[in-house]
C-alpha cells in the first residue's frame, strides 16, 4: 500500500497542477471574452452608452452664446447715461443715497421760537457736504463725481418727519 500511496499522490499532484492550469486557462478566457465584448461595444454601441460604461469621451453640448457688439467707452461712461429725474422720501434721521448721483440726502426736523423748518444735508460722495436750512419748496445745485445735479423739495411732512426730494441731471 506504500507504492499506491504514494502513486495517489503523484496522482493528486498532478490534478492540482492540472486544475491550476485549467483555472488559469478558465480566467485567461474570461478576461479575452470580455475584452471583446467591450470591443464589440466600443466599436458597434451608441456614443452615450460608451461614454456611460466609460468606454467614450464624455460630449460637452455646446450651447451657442449670441454675440453682443463690444461696449465703448462712452457706453460705460456714467456721466453720459440717460438719466430720469427720481423722487424720493427722506425719513429724519434716515440718509437716502442716490445711487445716480452718488449722493447720500439726510433730513432733520427743528424748531426755532416756534419757526418749523428742515435742514437738509447734501453730501456727495468723495466731495465736501453742504447743510440747507428749508422752510418749504427748495432747490438747490450740486456737483457730484457723476455730474452736476438739482435737488428739490417737492413736499415737507412736519407730521411724519418726511421730506419728498426730486433729483434732475442737469444739462
């Protein structure tokens, strides 16, 4: 029983080499029958698929972006912009800044020996305030970095503590 011993292990050892190799020929066909099917589909399958199983290039859809003409200078020139004449309400205490003329209108409501009036401040940007003392319509003048502006008291509200103002571009 020694020899036949012996000889099942011969036997065994050469069916573990044999699965070896066979296991080794199974996965070798695996791997070649799915590089040709991604071949295949590489080759044969719709663009979104390939790019989808990462087969593709991925397609960036280009969206057409309608040219405008450049701007010129005079276009972004402030200064040169159509203005419309604008009213605002101006609450004590509370500064209203216009954005168009870059300048920022502050009221304040006084009584002097029973004499009702307003004192409004003026104070464009990057240039010196200017106090206005104003008992009822009023317009004064002012230069700013955009221009050279009116502003007008179109109503005083002694009640609510408002001033209705008007801004006009001059010419």
């Amino acid at each position: 029983m020694g020899s036949s011993g012996s000889n099942q292990n011969r036997i065994l050892a050469k069916l573990s080499v044999t699965s070896r190799m066979a296991g080794n020929s199974t996965i070798q066909w695996f791997i070649g029958l799915i590089i040709a099917v991604l071949t295949l589909i590489a080759t044969f399958a719709p663009g979104e698929f390939r790019t989808f199983i990462g087969l593709g290039e991925p397609h960036v859809k280009q969206i057409p972006v309608p040219e405008e003409p450049p701007l010129s200078v005079d276009d972004l020139d402030e200064s040169k912009a159509s203005y419309t004449p604008s009213a605002y309400t101006v609450n004590e205490y509370q500064p209203q800044f216009v954005k168009e003329a870059k300048t920022s209108f502050s009221v304040v409501f006084q009584n002097i020996d029973g004499e009702e009036f307003v004192r409004l401040t003026i104070s464009p940007t990057g240039e010196n305030s200017s106090i206005h003392a104003v008992l009822s319509g009023y317009t004064e003048e002012f230069k700013s970095s955009t221009g050279v502006f009116n502003v007008q008291i179109l109503s005083i509200d002694y009640g609510n503590k408002n001033v209705m103002i008007q801004i006009n571009r001059k010419p």
